[in-house]
C-alpha cells in the first residue's frame, strides 16, 4: 500500500507522518504544494491513500484535481470546516480537522481499509495446475504481448523489446527496430512479469533489457546513462539509488 501526505507546514506533515506509521503504515512521500503536488503526480504512479491538507502555500489543493485526474482515495486534514461539501464530492474517505486527534485518525484509515476490495479467489486451468506441479519451484516469465493496433492483434518477441517506459500515465513498450506500443497496466506489474536476468528497473520511469545495451556512460550525481540502440526520445538514466544494484545486475 502506498501513502503520501499532502501538506504546506512540514512540521505538521513530519508529525502527521510519525502518527499514521504509528499505525503500522508506511508514508512514502510528502509534498507541500499545489504546484509540487501536479508535477508529481504528472510523473509517478498514483498513491493507495492520499492524507491532503485543504488550504497550501499557493492555493487550494483542489487545484491539484482541477490538472491531473487522481483515483486515489483521499483522507483530507485541515483546520478549517468550510470546505466540508466540496472535499466530499471527491474520492473522499474522511474530513479530519487539526489538531488530529489520534484515535479520529485511527477511524479514518480503518475506513479506507474496509473499502479495499478483498482478492479473489485464484481459479486455475488443469494445465497450469500440471505444470505447477511438474516444476512448483519454476516460475515463468513472459514470452510475448498481444498488443492492440487498430483492428489487429500485433504479437511482440521479449527478445525484440528495448525496453519498456512509462509517460503521461501510459506504459509504453519500444523494440529494438524502433517501434513503440501502449501497454496495458504498469511497469510495476510488467517487474513481476518478466525475468529478472534480462530486465531491470533502473528507475521509475524505464525498464530495459540487457541485450538492448549498447554502451554504458558515467553521469552526473553519481549516476549512469544508458546508451540504447534505438530509443533516442530522452536520455535514459539510471537513477542514484539504483546504481548499486544496476552494477550487480550487469555483472
């Protein structure tokens, strides 16, 4: 489950942080603006919870929602009551006012829980469950996309793919002859899917093959750039906190 928190006044946001891990959930990101809070969400994958103070620095955080299209679910906190109606026409879960009382957040978060829907019971085929049991400690990868063009169903080789990238909430695929496909679902879906010996996330925006590599550069801020045979839109840089691992990889 991811958890952010939206608020101007970062002693409040630490504080809030310190309370809602107190219940036994991590907060992966704090933002304090309406303007931070766009270009975020603009370039991440969307929070579980979104814990969002009414009045920021410059503006209203409704704002945020006038830009960018949010899902999540949202508990707001603020001091002021005023804006009660218009918070509960979004994906509201709760309207807690400062001071936060803790057991008030308590309830709040509890409410969020109950709203997740339950997973469904897994229904396998007789071939699965058969090669499950000929190999129970094998697991398979993808081979291939079914990717929609059109009218047509176009099937993509792993072994053809770049690598795989995501932008403007889209996952895109681009091939080693320099096609491009939108992908269903996410890159962080695609990571449980393909193997880990030939495919690594060198940050939030990229995923690519090793046998896509053509040169490898030092970077700036301790990181690298990756050098692809056919993607040229940006560079594509390995992210710092990934650079340790990216190495380990390629070895």
């Amino acid at each position: 489950m991811t958890i952010i928190i939206i608020e101007d006044e970062k002693p409040s946001a630490r504080l809030l942080q310190r309370k809602v891990e107190k219940l036994g959930f991590q907060i992966t990101t704090l933002l304090h603006s309406v303007e931070e809070a766009i270009h975020w969400f603009r370039n991440n994958s969307h929070p579980d919870l979104i814990f969002l103070d009414i009045q920021l620095s410059d503006g209203l955080s409704f704002e945020i929602f006038d830009a960018v299209e949010i899902k999540s679910a949202i508990i707001f906190t603020t001091a002021y009551d005023e804006y009660a109606l218009r918070a509960f026409k979004l994906n509201s879960i709760d309207y807690l006012l400062k001071p936060i009382d803790e057991d008030d957040l308590e309830v709040a978060v509890n409410k969020f829980k109950e709203r997740q829907p339950k997973p469904e019971p897994i229904s396998l085929d007789f071939e699965t469950i058969k090669r499950m049991l000929a190999n129970p400690d094998v697991k398979t990868y993808k081979k291939r996309f079914a990717i929609k063009t059109g009218q047509h169903l176009k099937m993509v080789a792993i072994d053809e793919v770049e690598c795989f990238y995501s932008e403007n909430k889209g996952t895109y695929l681009h091939t080693l002859e320099n096609r491009t496909y939108l992908l269903e679902g996410t890159l962080e879906q695609l990571e449980t899917e393909l193997d880990p010996k030939d495919f690594f996330r060198i940050s939030r925006k990229f995923i690519i093959q090793m046998k896509a590599i053509k040169d490898i550069v030092v970077y700036s801020n301790s990181r690298l750039k990756v050098i692809l045979p056919t993607y040229k839109e940006e560079e594509v840089i390995v992210s710092r906190e990934r650079v340790s691992d990216f190495k380990t990889w390629i070895a």
